[in-house]
C-alpha cells in the first residue's frame, strides 16, 4: 500500500485513546478559525458491502465533536451525553473523509457542538452532540 498523504495543512491526529488509534487514523486542521478532522478511507473502515461502516462515521463525528467541546487553552476530560447522527449517502473506499465543526455553545460543564461531514465535496454526514466535563480520574494504590 502507498503512503497516504493528507491535505495540505493537516497534521497526523496523535491520541493515548487505544480505540481511536485503533480505528484511525485521523488528522487534524485547525487553520483559519476552523476545526477539521479527516481521514483516507482505508479497508478497516468499511462494512460487509464496501461502503464506510456508519459505526465508523459515529465515531469519527464524536471524536471530531469532543476536540470542540471545550475552550480552547483549557482541555479538561470530557464525556459524552448525547450523540445525534444522520447519515445521507455512502462513503465509498479510497476518498478522503473530512469533518467540519461548528460550535453552538462552550459553557462552563456543558458544550453543544455539530459538525459537517463531506467527500469529495458532498455531505455524507452530520451530527450533533452535548459534552461534559468530567473531573480526572482518581488513582488509588491498591
């Protein structure tokens, strides 16, 4: 297989998340006032008749959703409460899949953000979604 090179001004998506590198990978734009995510459509992304499994679609929106939800400058953990999607046409392998977000509203515990996907210039794709903050984790010594 070839290497894959994004568009210009998208940067290798790094994460400690096992699930996202799992089913990555994802890059990431943040030029000019907007957030984007992307990523070439490969094999591992596809269901039974060849097209973007909407699992997928699912996740690549929330992850796309929870890099908006927050202020930027502070990046406290955040989960999700809501994940609303409507998928509107097939994703076919080889393309490049790109998610725009479009932030509502950041509060102090609560965001609501939405994003856009498109290839090759069409929608394929929205969602909407509400995120928490969350406190750290706690660790104990057992």
């Amino acid at each position: 297989m070839t290497a894959f090179k994004p568009p210009e001004g998208f940067e290798r998506f790094t994460t400690e998340s096992p699930f996202i590198q799992m089913i990555g990978p994802f890059f990431v734009n943040d030029a000019e006032g907007r957030s984007r995510v992307g990523t070439h459509v490969r094999t591992h992304h596809l269901n039974k008749v060849g097209m973007v499994h909407g699992g997928f679609l699912l996740a690549m929106a929330d992850l796309t959703l929870t890099r908006g939800s927050f202020d930027p400058g502070s990046a406290p953990p955040r989960a999700t409460l809501s994940l609303t999607a409507e998928i509107s046409r097939p994703v076919r392998p080889g393309v490049w899949l790109e998610a725009e977000l479009d932030i509502i509203r950041i509060g102090r515990t609560v965001s609501f953000v939405r994003c856009d996907m498109t290839s090759d210039g069409k929608r394929v794709a929205s969602a909407s979604g509400v995120f928490r903050n969350v406190p750290p984790p706690k660790h104990t010594n057992t």
